[in-house]
C-alpha cells in the first residue's frame, strides 16, 4: 500500500499565490517604478584651480523645469578635490510624459559661482545626458567654457570640465 498525499484547494491556492509573488518580484518592482525618471544622473568628479585640487569646495547641482522652479542640492569636495552626487529621480503622474529640465552645475570657489556645467536633459534614463556614458568630470576652473555634443544623438552639454570615458565632439573647435 503506497502513501497518497491529499492536496486541498486551498493548498493549492496557496502554492500559486506564493509561487506567483516570489517569481514575479521583478515585475512588482517595475510596476512600482511607473512615472519614475532619472532627471540628473549621478556625477562624480574632480576640481582643480592651475592642476591643484580645490579642498572644500561647494559643488551646486540644479535643476530646473519649464516653469522656471529650481531645485538645488550640494556636496563639497574632499582633500582631493573629489566630489560625487548620487542620481536624482523624480516621479512623474504620466508614466508617458516626456522628461525635460535645465541642468547646471556651479562651483563655488574665490568668492565666486563658476558654472561647471550646462544641459537639457531629454531622457528619463540615466546617463542619457553623455549618450550612455557615466558622468565623470574632471573640471580645471581655470579653463573656457567649451560646448560638447554626443556623436549618436547630438545632445550638447555646455562645460569647462573634460569627461572620463566620453568621446563627445568638442563643437567650437569643430567650428574653428
């Protein structure tokens, strides 16, 4: 005589149920994230005044709308002149409504607010504003403001910073 294993409904409607959340965990979380974009993407970096790292130093990050309302955040930069901001996300009530915003970036150094960088950011991805690359700044303030444009989609960051891992168009010079 053989051993029967009896299952009730109930059983089984308990199996699917945790089945069911434990594999689908991937799909709540995108589900949850509906509406949510990244409107500045992380940022790290380095400043410099003539090749020496500016200790202390308050780096601003901005972000406006097209109703002109801004939100700033700060970091100051290490004995390195390190700084690093972690991505801004924003909810949006239409999961379809296009991402746009003014991004800056400003230093404050000598008693002054240097702009550090210049943007419009388009996509709700992150690292959308360099085409896919992670933004990884290396800003000498003694240096001009320069215009770079992505290759794939021709979006233009104003900026006196070079970039880590971007292979931009320089559009000024390219002008010259």
């Amino acid at each position: 005589m053989g051993f029967k294993f009896r299952v009730s409904a109930m059983n089984k409607w308990l199996c699917g149920f945790w089945f069911l959340m434990f594999s689908s965990v991937g799909v709540a979380m995108s589900i949850l994230d509906v509406g949510k974009a990244c409107v500045f993407s992380q940022v790290e970096g380095v400043i410099t005044f003539k090749g020496e790292p500016v200790v202390g130093a308050r780096v601003i990050r901005r972000l406006e709308d097209e109703n002109d309302n801004a939100e700033d955040d700060f970091t100051v930069t290490d004995d390195r002149g390190y700084f690093s901001m972690p991505a801004r996300m924003k909810r949006f009530a239409n999961p379809l409504q296009e991402v746009f915003g003014w991004q800056y970036m400003f230093v404050e150094y000598g008693g002054e607010e240097i702009q550090i960088w210049g943007a419009v950011k388009h996509q709700k991805e992150q690292n959308s504003e360099l085409g896919g690359v992670p933004i990884s700044l290396v800003c000498e303030l003694t240096n001009d403001k320069r215009i770079w444009e992505t290759r794939d989609l021709g979006y233009r960051v104003s900026s006196i910073c070079d970039f880590n891992n971007f292979d931009g168009i320089n559009v000024l010079a390219k002008d010259k």
